[in-house]
C-alpha cells in the first residue's frame, strides 16, 4: 500500500477508507505545542510511586529503570493531571505557564528535567 | 434445480447466514427482523456453525462490534429493522467510509412515530447517504439470493463497501414461500475464502483504522467513496449477478424490466409491492395498453443511466414510493428517478405516488389507479399535482 509522506496524496493514492499502513505513526504529530502549562518535576520530592504515569492521558510521563526521570514535552498537553494526582504529601509536580517554564528550563525537548529546589 | 422448501423471509435470511459462515455476528432484536437472529442462535447452540455470537446491549453495539470485528479482519453479519437502524445510524457512516464489507439484512419497517411495526421504506431510506449499498428484495428467494451475492459485492476490491440487503416487514419476513436453496458447498464455494485487505489481528502488518482526517485529507477520502460507488458498484452488482445467475439459474440484473420494451406508461417501484404492479401489468396489456414496469433491486448505487436507456422512451412513469421525504416535491426514490431522466431527449412525464406506509396494505386495483393517472399524464402532460398519497382516507 502506497504511502509517501513527502507530498500530500490525492484521492487515487491515498489508501482507501481513511487507513494508514502503519502503526502508532500517531507519535510524530507533535502535540506539546497545545501547551499552556509545562509540568515540572521536583525530582527531590518524587517517590516513583508512577500514579501519575498511570494517569496521563498521552503516555508523556518518562521512567527508566522504574524511576520517574520527566516529560515527554513532544506529546505533554499540560492537562495537568499529574499534577492532580500525585499525592497530597508529596506533590512533586508542579504546573508551570509555558512561556515562564520555556525561559526557565528551555526549548522543547524530549525530556526536561527540574533541578532539586536549591537547599 | 436446488432444494426446494418452504421458508419465511427471515428463515430465508438465516439460511443464508448459515450457509455463508460468517466469523462474527453481532446483534439486539426488533420486529419483524428478530427471528432471523433467532434462528440463527440456534444453529449457533447447536453447532451448526461457528460463528461468534455476541448479544448487545443495543443496535448501536451491534454495529460497533461488527465494524471492530470487520477490522480485524472477520466476515460479518447481522440484522435489524427501523428504531434499530436509526439506532445505529452514525456507524453506518464509519463502516461505509473505513471501506468494510459488512452484510446487514434490514427487514424494513415503518420508523416511529407513530410507533408502527409494519412494512415501509422509512428506515432505508433514513440511511441512504451512508454510503452502503442497498439492495432491495422483493420475495424470500431474493432476499436469500442477494445475500450471497451480498458477500461477494462488498468484499470485491474494487468496491469495498457494507451492503444492506432489504426484504420487507412481515409481508415478506414473516410468509412462508417456495423457494428453493443451493447447497451448503455451492454457496461456500461462491463467496470463497475472505481476504480482508489490511486486517488489524495481522501484527506482521501494522495498519490504523479510524484515524482523524482534518481539512487537507476528509474530502479526498470521500472522492474515493463516490469512485467506488458510481464507477465500480453497478459493474460489480451485475457481474456478480451473472455468476449467480449461472449457478442457480436466477439471474440478477440492477433492476427488472417487466414489458418495458414498447411501453408507454411505466411504473417504478422496488420490494414485494412489484408483485401487484406486474399483477396490473398484464391484466392492461391484455386490455391493449402498453403498460410496463420497472422493479428497481440496486437502490444504491442509483443505476441513472441504465434507467435512463429502458425508460426514457416511455410517455409517462409514475414512481412509488413507500417513504415519504417531507418537504420535496415527492418521494426518495422518485426524485433519483426524475434526476436520471432529466436529460433525455423528450423525457417522459414523471410524477410520485406515496404508497403503503405503515403498512397500509397495496394491491392490483392500487397499481391500476396509478396506471389511470398516467394514462391522464400521458394525454395532458400535466404532472399536477406531482405527489400524491394512494390509499389514505381524507
């Protein structure tokens, strides 16, 4: 099934019906530019308990090795749900306007990361 | 010759289903189409084949599940009439538009309200720009017959598209007729093994059903709906009707053409109601009239062209209608029949006779009525008033 991605199709190559021969290919529409708030991650005060992985709709929050380590700002529309979620003692996330967050910690990227809270 | 046996329409449609083996069917009850799942759940009980039965919660369900399972890569099937119908008329634009050749029996009857349980087109009708394609049936032999054929038109690659074969209410679904039924492997060996395009349970092959189009790519997939339709459907309905044709010596054409050939005055009309209008037919023609009809079997697509070459030399042709669409000058049918005659070299007269709802039954001196009317249209080339209801009491 013809699929190119360089051009936009006409009628006589798009795949019938609507169907993308492919799977997920959902991932390189990048959604983080929807965001009015950017979740910080207070890495000294998160416990990994991944509630809030559990919860997000876009599947943008990141563990490695079972560890939270950030947001997949690609994908993040800043619903604030983690934030919401994660446990009254701990609130580790914190929602931050985009524009202060961009000045703060930068660009979007993959992942971004919250220093610890200076001591 | 076939088996030879005495089935009701929705026993008819069963048969058919058990003989055609779908994976999947998916369905909730309304009269008068009930019993056809009925029927067919105890062939499931009994081990007679082995499809997935799966008994929603409603007609919206139904479908839903039977577009899901059609993705993944299934054969189905299922059946419904009218509030069912409506019920599940949002899914019938996704099944028609994600291309699956899903079979729907609709066993037509009157949509409410009044709330009627009785034969008319209303439902159909409700759902004629969905994007299926319509088939109607005017006797138990047919409804089993288009079925089968059913499988083969949708699943063609160049047509792609659910069917909705209709047979009506009670009339049809619930009398007993003789009819004869091929054996299990002639029908096995029509609709062959299924190849479904791109099904979803083929991991080696990842595809996405059901993705949003925005503004750059909706209409562009939609082009693609009316290709399949005007360009391929009508070809495929008659070739396949030919193959039919040559395995059970019933051939299946768009429409029927009953003494048209030198006719003047023509009628229009789908469904078990032919019958009367045929019955009309030969008792004028044997009065010296050159009277003919026209019993419409692919309502969608909208055969315009054919129709238009076996009708265009008639003087007058009423079209009958058993819907009504409120607020046009005439019926569903009749103004897809207006349309193709439109631009025939003196075209004959056209005018719209609503019939038979809810049931109100139609019988020879009904058509013999439309017949004087023509006769009237014809002489005066007057096609006022150009919607009339026949049979309704002032």
């Amino acid at each position: 099934m013809g699929w190119d991605e360089s051009r936009k199709m006409g009628w006589h190559d798009l795949p019938a019906g609507g169907l993308i021969p492919l799977a997920g290919n959902a991932e390189k529409y990048k959604t983080g530019g929807w965001r009015t708030f950017r979740p910080i991650l207070d890495l000294g005060r998160c416990t990994d308990c991944a509630i809030c992985w559990f919860y997000c709709p876009d599947s943008a929050i990141v563990f490695r090795d079972e560890e939270m380590v950030g947001f997949d700002l690609d994908h993040c529309k800043g619903c604030g749900i983690c934030a919401a979620v994660c446990p009254p003692k701990i609130t580790a996330i914190s929602m931050v306007e985009e524009g202060e967050a961009s000045r703060q910690f930068g660009d979007l990227g993959v992942v971004t990361l919250a220093e610890k809270a200076a001591a | 010759m076939g088996t030879i046996v005495g089935f009701m329409g929705n026993q008819a449609v069963a048969e058919a289903m058990r003989q055609i083996h779908p994976d999947v069917c998916a369905a909730y009850p309304i009269t008068p189409s009930t019993q056809v799942m009925e029927i067919y759940s105890q062939f499931v009980a009994d081990g007679k084949v082995s499809t997935e039965l799966v008994p929603v919660e409603s007609e919206h369900s139904a479908i839903s599940a039977c577009v899901g399972a059609a993705a993944a890569g299934a054969r189905v099937m299922t059946a419904t009439s009218a509030q069912g119908l409506a019920l599940m008329h949002e899914i019938l634009y996704i099944a028609a538009s994600m291309r699956l050749p899903i079979i729907l029996a609709n066993v037509n009857r009157a949509l409410s309200g009044p709330i009627n349980i009785h034969v008319d087109h209303s439902d159909s009708m409700g759902s004629r720009d969905a994007g299926w394609i319509q088939l109607y049936s005017e006797n138990a032999q047919e409804a089993y017959d288009n079925l089968i054929q059913a499988v083969r038109i949708s699943e063609h690659s160049d047509v792609l598209t659910p069917v909705m074969v209709c047979l009506d209410g009670f009339t049809i679904s619930h009398s007993i007729e003789r009819m004869e039924i091929l054996s299990d492997r002639e029908v096995q060996a029509f609709v062959g093994t299924y190849k479904p395009r791109s099904p979803l349970l083929d991991l080696d092959h990842p595809v996405t059903y059901g993705a949003l189009d925005l503004q750059d790519y909706y209409i562009e997939h939609k082009r693609q709906q009316r290709e399949a339709l005007d360009r391929h459907a009508l070809r495929v309905i008659r070739e396949v009707g030919a193959e039919f044709g040559a395995l059970s010596g019933r051939h299946y054409d768009v429409f029927e053409a009953y003494r048209l050939d030198d006719a003047e005055l023509g009628v229009v009309v789908m469904s078990s109601a032919a019958g009367a209008v045929k019955e009309s037919v030969d008792a004028l023609r044997s009065d010296g009239v050159r009277a003919g009809a026209l019993r419409l079997r692919a309502f969608r697509p909208f055969p315009a062209r054919e129709m238009a070459r076996v009708l265009g030399q008639l003087r007058a042709v009423a079209v009958l209608d058993r819907a009504d669409a409120f607020g046009t000058p005439g019926g569903p049918l009749f103004a897809d029949v207006r349309t193709a005659l439109f631009d025939v070299p003196n075209r004959p007269q056209v005018v719209s006779f609503i019939f038979g709802l809810g049931g109100r039954d139609f019988v020879p001196e009904d058509a013999e009525r439309v017949y004087d009317r023509l006769r009237t249209v014809a002489a005066t080339s007057q096609t006022e008033p150009m919607c009339e209801y026949l049979s309704v009491r002032a």
